[in-house]
C-alpha cells in the first residue's frame, strides 16, 4: 500500500519533469464540414441518418466546427499550457472512399492543423482511426472482411508519408473493442451490426490493421517516431464465489483479445476455448500473429470506470447493468453467463461509476503483464450535466473526478509504473457518439448555437496542473 489520502483526494503531488500533459479528441467528435473537401461519409454519417440510432437524430455534419475554427482550438490548448494535443485524423477525408488515391485537401488540412501545434510549441499525437471508417469499406464488408486490414495499412502509408516528418507519437487504431463488438456485436454504434461471429472476426481484422498499419508508417515515416495503439481497458471486480470466472472471461474477450495478439504474439487459450461456439478463429492466417505483434513504444490507455461481475446462475433474470447504453445484444461473445451488477455511486452524468482506485488497479495490473512496456492514459474524464452562467462553468464535480484519477495515476508511478503522460478527454464538449450532445465530456464548454468556447474551471485547474506539475489545491 502506498501513503495517501485514501479517498484519493490529493494536492501537491509532483508529476516529473517531461511528463506529458495534454487533451483529446476525435475528428467526427468534433470536426464537422461532413461534406467538405472532398470528404465522403462514414459508417457514423450513415448511422446517424438511420432512426433510433442516436439520441435526438444528432449528427456529426457541424458537431464543433473545429474544421474551421481549429486555429482558436488550438489557441486554447496553448494558452492552457498544455504539452500534448491527441487528435484523430479522419480516414474519409483523407481517402474518402477508403482505398485508391488520396484526397489533397484533405491531407492539407491536417498539414494545417499539424503546423499550426507545431507553431505553438504543441507535440501531436495522431491516431489514424478514431471510428470513422469510410462507408465504401463497410459496403464490401467492413471490419469482419479481412481487405479492410490491408486498406487501413495503405492509409496508414499515405498519411506517414504526408505528415511523418512532423509527428512524434503514431497511435494506429483508438478503442478496437468498440469498433468490434459495439460496432458488430451489441450494435449500439456503427454500423450496427448485432452478429458476434462478425464481431469476433473484426476484432482479429482490427488487430492485424493495427500491426500492418504500424509496419507501413515505418516503412515510410521519415524518422524516428514512437508507435502506439489505444486500448479501452474493462477493470473487472468479481462478485460472489464465480466472480473471478466471470472477470477472467470479460478480461478475455474484452482486453487480452488484443493485448494477446499485440504485446504477446497470441490469442489467449482460454479465449479461444469460450468462443468455441461462435467460430474456431479459422480466419487466423498463417503469418498474422508475427504481423500483429509490433514492438510498441507507447501503451495508449482509456479509462472511465469498472465492472462488477458474475456468473448468472440460469434462475432470476441476467442483470446487465453496464455502461453500453440500450444494447440489445450482447458485447461479449462466448460469455454468455456472465452478468454486470449495478456499482456503487457517485457517477458521472454517464451513469458510470467513479472509481479511482480501478485507475490505479489497472496501471498497476498492466506493469504486471508488460513489465516493460511504457504507459499513457490516453483518455481519462468525465461527463457532468454542466451549467454556463454569466460566461463562466462551475464544474467542481469535473475538478475533483480529475484531482482523484490523477491521484490514482501518481499513485500508480509511485509503486514503479512507467507513466509518460495523461491526455484528459475532452478538450471540448463534443459528439458523444449515440448519446449525440447530450453529455457533456469537454474541460471547455461549446455552444451549440454559437459554437462560442467557454474554458471550464476544469480548464483552468488543468492548466495550474500542466504548468505547474503539481496537483493544485
Ligand atoms: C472513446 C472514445 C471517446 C468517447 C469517450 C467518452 O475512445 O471511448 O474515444 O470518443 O467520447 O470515451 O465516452
């Protein structure tokens, strides 16, 4: 056990020097001009357009218009002292069809938007696939279709060789659980699919875009670069005398399903063992599991919240009370006894539990896994139902949700976990996917009439942390 306020309220902690404090986003989280430049639709422009699919027919054609406005943007993250600006670069723009040549204007915008961090003494971290997947690609079978690999991989090519010069940290895929089993097996995002064969066959197919597209950035980027990818962690309690099974089972199909084949050269038995059912993994080839496992310099972690486990014993009703919103079907193929129990409070305006304590668990259970595998949290906040009033956001409940997870992570270095930096998600209020602008993740507020930007106080603690290192009082 390490000293500390257990309730992991803390000031004064001192984060080393050269640790990277940043914000994320994402491009249809944000960006807007849908159909400008050339770009074509995604498999989110097309959900959105399909009814019942996210809440108040929200879509991503304005969102926070920061393709337009991204000058101002990045002004903030400036002004704010941040280190680091994670963005995602939208693969529609870029290649608006998802193979063939690619789209100047496109690329031309992220030259803009990469110069313009550069000119402000910002470091970026690009990811290339934050979701966007261009429609043609699912048209011919999306992610459960093997040539949706090699596509991402000669993206991956033209993006390095247009931007390689310029960015330091390459993250290939963000959260590959839920393209995977959101986008295919629960179908609560796009493209909605509720198949968990489909499902199960994406995740391998995501796996092997991400090697192959690490492969073809260093084939062409022109120096040296770190190499990324960003995984969306489920932190599992167990419950009850089969809670342990329960969580191994979800650990399987949720986290080493891809740090298996990406840091250990495999699929896990036991994983291969309880999806028996749905497929025997034959569309493994020969070849794929020396692809996939590219040596990482980075590990891009999210965090959110935890799960409460067990085995549901065929009496009563399954509960299913996690954080995927209406799902009808389920998320976790070959776990089908396993059910998710209500949490203790307090929670975020998500409904997720706030859990600091499973920040620090999960740092701590990934040092024991990859023992030498550097770390970054990629994404971590939180959405509160936020009130601007005379031009300013009061969000104290913002403040301490991150004043505790940046507890939890100093926590974590403390006991010897290789942490290089903390990306805060959102640096503004955005497209919150099937929840639409609902809910509100963003450390600067938006306007969604005047798409007026408003920082935070969350903002402005942030920036006493960034500058100062030190947790502020
Ligand atoms: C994620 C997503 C973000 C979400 C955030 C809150 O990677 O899950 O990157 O796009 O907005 O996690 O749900």
């Amino acid at each position: 056990m390490t000293s500390g306020n257990p309730d992991y309220r803390d000031s004064g902690l001192r984060f080393p020097e050269g640790f990277l404090f940043g914000s994320a986003t994402a491009s249809y989280q944000i960006e807007g001009a849908a159909a400008e430049d050339g770009r074509l639709p995604s498999i989110w422009d097309t959900f959105c357009r399909t009814p019942g699919k996210v809440r108040g027919g929200d879509n991503g054609d304005v969102a926070d218009d920061h393709y337009h406005r991204f000058d101002q943007d990045l002004d903030l993250l400036k002004d704010l002292g941040l280190d680091t600006y994670r963005f995602s670069i939208a693969w529609p723009r870029v290649q608006p069809t998802g193979s063939g040549e690619a789209n100047q204007a496109g690329l031309d915008f992220y030259s803009r938007l990469v110069d313009g961090m550069l000119e402000r003494g910002i470091t970026p971290i690009a990811t290339l696939y934050h979701w966007d997947l261009p429609q043609p690609l699912e048209d011919e079978g999306g992610w459960p279709a093997r040539h949706t690999a090699e596509r991402f991989a000669e993206y991956a090519a033209i993006v390095g060789r247009h931007l390689g010069d310029r960015i330091g940290t390459w993250t290939t895929l963000n959260e590959p659980w839920c393209s995977a089993f959101l986008g295919y097996g629960a179908g609560v995002h796009a493209p909605g699919r509720t198949d968990p064969l489909a499902a199960l066959r994406a995740a391998h197919h995501l796996n092997l875009a991400h090697g192959l597209g690490v492969q073809a950035l260093r084939s062409v980027v022109p120096r040296d670069a770190q190499y990324s990818v960003t995984l969306n962690f489920a932190v599992l309690r167990g419950d009850g005398p089969d809670g342990a099974d329960a969580a191994r089972q979800i650990d399987a199909v949720a986290n080493r399903i891809f740090t298996g084949p990406m840091l250990t050269g495999g699929y896990p038995a036991d994983l291969l063992a309880d999806t028996a059912s749905v497929t025997d993994w034959s569309f493994v080839q020969d070849g794929d599991l020396v692809d996939i496992a590219q040596p990482l310099d980075v590990l891009g972690v999210n965090y959110y919240n935890t799960a409460l486990v067990s085995l549901w014993d065929g009496v009563g009703e399954k509960q299913m009370a996690d954080n995927h919103g209406e799902a009808v079907a389920s998320p976790y193929p070959g776990a089908d006894r396993v059910q998710f129990l209500p949490q203790p409070g307090p929670y975020t305006a998500m409904g997720w539990n706030i859990a600091p304590d499973g920040l620090e668990q999960l740092l701590l259970s990934l040092r024991e896994q990859f023992p030498d595998q550097p770390l970054m949290i990629t994404e971590n906040g939180a959405a509160f139902d936020d009130v601007l009033e005379d031009g300013r956001v009061a969000d104290a409940d913002r403040i301490d949700y991150l004043r505790r997870h940046f507890t939890a992570a100093h926590r974590a270095m403390r006991q010897g976990v290789d942490l290089r930096g903390y990306q805060v998600w959102s640096l503004l209020d955005n497209f919150e996917w099937a929840y639409g602008y609902s809910k509100r993740f963003g450390i600067v507020h938006v306007d969604y009439e005047t798409l007026e930007r408003t920082p935070k106080d969350s903002a402005l603690w942030y920036s006493q942390l960034a500058t100062s290192h030190m947790i502020p009082e």
